[in-house]
C-alpha cells in the first residue's frame, strides 16, 4: 500500500535516520518536501539538501547534522501535526511555540513554507505542518 501523506514519510525517514546515526537520508523529491527541507536547513536542523535523479525517481538527499564528541542528533523529535485526515490551522496570534522557542513549528502559509518565526514576523498564519527540536 502506497503512503498518502509524503510529509509523514519524510519526517519518519528523517526520525529513523537520526535516531539510527545515518550521515544522509534520501527522500521522494516533491515541491512541498523541498520546502520543509529549505525551512529545516534555515533552522540548522540539516547541513546539506543534493538532488539525484530524473523525473518521477528524483529525490531528495539530506545530510544530518550532529552535534558533540557523542554525535548527538540535532533532531531530537519529528511531530507531525496538520494529517490528511485532520487539517490544523492556527492564525498568526495562535501559531504555536515549540519547546518556548527552541524548536521549530512548520506553516505552511499563503506566501509559502516557512518557520513559525518567519510566520509571526510576516504576519501570517497557516497550516501547521509538524514540530521539529
């Protein structure tokens, strides 16, 4: 059975390889997966974003980043909020703060996928794609 909801996929190849230690994960390439991927680079939550493959085979290869002698992944947790089944939108007064500002809320948003930071400066509220500390 096919995976519906490619932004679940993608936040659960990201947790997978974090928690495994991986150096890189690749993901279907999409625009919106390159959007969410464009926001976690900005947040220093990946180091690099490469693009391998044609057409519909393109895909995504994201390099994580570690922190510390231990390599402590800098994602510790991936939540996806806004699902298929249940769409969650907040207006720029309610968009959440994650971990009081260390982590990362992702909105989708009329002027494109951006951080809950970015949301709020620009005035703008959307659908909360997922939590990401």
């Amino acid at each position: 059975m096919a995976n519906h909801d490619p932004v679940s996929d993608m936040l659960t190849r990201l947790r997978n390889a974090s928690e495994k230690r991986h150096e890189r994960t690749k993901i279907p390439a999409s625009r919106l997966i390159r959007s969410i991927a464009n926001v976690l680079q900005q947040e220093g939550f990946i180091a690099t974003i490469a693009e391998e493959g044609e057409g519909v085979q393109r895909q995504l290869v994201l390099e994580l980043k570690y922190s510390g002698k231990h390599r402590q992944p800098t994602i510790r947790s991936v939540q996806r909020v806004s699902k298929p089944g249940l769409r969650i939108y907040k207006n720029t007064r309610q968009l959440p703060k994650v971990l009081g500002g260390l982590g990362v809320a992702i909105i989708s948003t009329s002027r494109g996928v951006m951080s809950d930071r970015d949301a709020r400066k620009q005035g703008v509220g959307g659908e909360v794609l997922c939590y990401v500390y």
